[in-house]
C-alpha cells in the first residue's frame, strides 16, 4: 500500500507540475514532402488510465476507461467485437489476438475469449503495465514491480516473482514484453530476464545508474513500451537515460544520461526520443552517439516516438501527429486528430498507424 500510494502520489505531483510548463512553441509552417491521410476514426470514450492499444493478427485491441474493451479491424476500422467489464479500467491492453487482458481498479485481472470475459483473478498490487497475453499464459506486473503468470485458459495462477527493490515505484506503464522464449521485464532501473513457465530470473543489467539526493530523484523505472530491432531492446529510464541491450547475450550495448518520461522509438540505425522539455534527440543505435537534435517542438507534450519506415513519429498536446525524417529531424508532414492530447505512443499494424486521445478518439493513418 506504501509503494501503490507514493506512485500514485509521484503521478499527482509530475501532473501538477505540468501545469507549470512554458507554453508550446508555435508550429512553423509546412509544406509536406510525403503524403499521408486519416482512413478511419473511431471512439472508446473518455481515457483516464494509461491505455496501450494492442495490434494483433489484423486488429487493434483497445479500451475505455469505464470498462468498454474493443477489437477493431486495423484496415478499415470495422468493430469485430466489443464487450464492457463492469469496471473502471487501470491498465490494458494485452493480447495475442484471441485472448485479451486488462486490469480493473480494483486490481482484478480480467481476461476475455472473442470479447466474453473467461475468468477474474485479484493481484495484491495495483497494475498500471499492460497484461502481456503469450504462450498461452497471462503475465502481469504490478506497481510493486511483482510479476504474476496466469493460466489463459483457466486463470489458474501459475508463479509470482516478487523481489526486494526502491519504496517508490512509477505510476506509468514499464516494461513486459517477450523475446523468444524469454520474458523481459523491468525491475526498476534494471532489465531482467525471466524464464516464463518457473519465473525464476536468468539475467539482469542496468540501464541506468539513478542519482540523486531523495528517493523521488532516484527513481529511473523502465518506461514502456520498449522499442526492438532484432536482438536489439532499447527503453527510456525515467528521468535518468536512454539505453540499449542485447538481450541474445543479456548484456548492455550502450547508455546516455538524458531525461525524459515517454518512450522511445528505434529502427535499425537510429534511437529516438524526447526528454522533458520536448527536444527530440536521434542517437546511433550502433554506439549512442547524438546523430541530431531538434528544438522546433519544445514544451509541445510530445508522446512516445514510433519509427514507421523513414520517418519517426510523434504525438503531441495539441492533437498533432508530427512525422519527422529519421536522417535529419525535418519536418515531413502533420496531421491533426481532435485537438485533445495524444497520449501514449502511436502503434503499428501493417501499414496502419493509430493514435489515441485524451477524449478517447482513435484515429488511424496511413502514410505513404
């Protein structure tokens, strides 16, 4: 409860100082070098949790904060299925494109078969990362930085891995995620990997070394989603860096000292993101070192980054999807939503990239 109430408290206090924030810098005039429209739009209602659409087998896997739970055909936005769980919704969504996971507010663990709820199971934690649904088992990762694996056909629970780490843990979705037949997933600072039928760890590294004079300055949990190239996991750590590993070898490729607090974003040659005051840095993905910078965005709120082809692409507070090339930072093209925040990073599904609003908009593109 300590832990849950401090990550709560540190997610009250980052939100307040937001308010604080020199105003955005205005956009500058584009003509766009590449073409790209909106194919469909679709509404999950108001978003009050940290939702992370899911792309499986041809579907977009979503949810609302009062419990509404969607798959969506990722081409033409038809609804395939949608369900409503009678509750508010903390974290989601998991899935591998039949069974879908998310997590209520009272810490339920829900998990539905073609959009009817199959089993419920109550975790000790609050869950803000969404469930990981692979291998026919649910995995999920508390604030407590507890993992639990569950059973998808019967909910049977199937190990916990729970280790000693900080007091203060981080309101915001970490890492979980599979490589092969291994589970990654943050500990803090800290990548590990787990082997998912015993959840017994067979390899940690650091990504970051947290410095700092309090507890709220150390804290450098994992943010998710990672972002993966090949053998290659790289993720931001709060306010702390920006890292890569090798997770074939379980060792560390390369980590900078940069702060920030939304994911980034990789292709093969280059690592994406934006710190705190919203300048977008691109570092080698071979060595880490800085292979441009853009200010053009400063103070704008910008999501999470998403590498789509030669372009990198990023949301921002005023409901702007900005598309920048991966070689030079330049503007490409922009697109607006509904004027609310996007919130999150935008996900991929084949040609179709789709973001999330503050009001619950889903709005999917297709560049060219």
């Amino acid at each position: 409860m300590t832990r849950r109430l401090l990550a709560l408290a540190l997610a009250l206090a980052l939100t307040a100082c937001s308010s604080d924030k020199p105003k955005p810098t205005p956009l500058e005039s584009l003509q766009p070098t590449i073409a790209g429209r909106q194919v469909w739009n679709a509404s999950v209602g108001a978003i009050a949790f940290p939702m992370v659409p899911t792309a499986r087998a041809g579907a977009y896997f979503v949810a609302g904060d009062d419990g509404t739970v969607l798959a969506l055909d990722a081409e033409t936005g038809a609804e395939r299925w949608r369900t409503r769980i009678n509750d508010r919704l903390s974290a989601g969504v998991g899935s591998d494109g039949r069974f879908v996971s998310v997590v209520t507010r009272g810490n339920e663990v829900v998990v539905l078969d073609a959009g009817r709820e199959i089993w419920r199971k109550r975790v000790p934690s609050a869950v803000v990362t969404p469930p990981l649904v692979a291998g026919e088992r649910v995995f999920v990762k508390g604030v407590d930085r507890a993992v639990h694996a569950f059973d998808v056909l019967d909910g049977r629970r199937l190990w916990t891995m729970q280790r000693p780490g900080d007091p203060l843990t981080l309101s915001q979705p970490s890492v979980l995620t599979a490589f092969g037949n291994t589970l990654l997933v943050a500990q803090g600072a800290r990548l590990a990997a787990v082997d998912p039928l015993r959840g017994t760890v067979q390899w940690e590294v650091p990504l970051a070394s947290p410095r700092g004079t309090n507890e709220v300055e150390r804290l450098a949990d994992l943010v998710g989603p990672p972002a993966r190239v090949g053998n290659r996991i790289c993720a931001r750590s709060f306010q702390s860096a920006v890292a890569c590993a090798d997770v074939s070898k379980g060792t560390v490729l390369w980590s900078r000292n940069v702060g920030g607090l939304n994911a980034v974003g990789s292709d093969a040659d280059h690592v994406f993101g934006a710190d705190a005051s919203d300048r977008i840095t691109a570092w080698r993905a071979a060595n880490g070192d800085v292979a441009w910078t853009s200010e053009k965005y400063l103070h704008r709120g910008l999501s999470g980054a998403l590498a789509l082809g030669p372009t990198v692409v990023f949301g921002d507070s005023e409901g702007f999807l900005h598309f920048l090339s991966t070689t030079t930072g330049e503007a490409q093209l922009r697109l607006p939503t509904d004027g609310s925040a996007i919130v999150g990073t935008p996900t991929v599904s084949g040609t179709t990239l789709l973001v999330t609003t503050r009001k619950g908009g889903l709005y999917a593109f297709r560049p060219n």
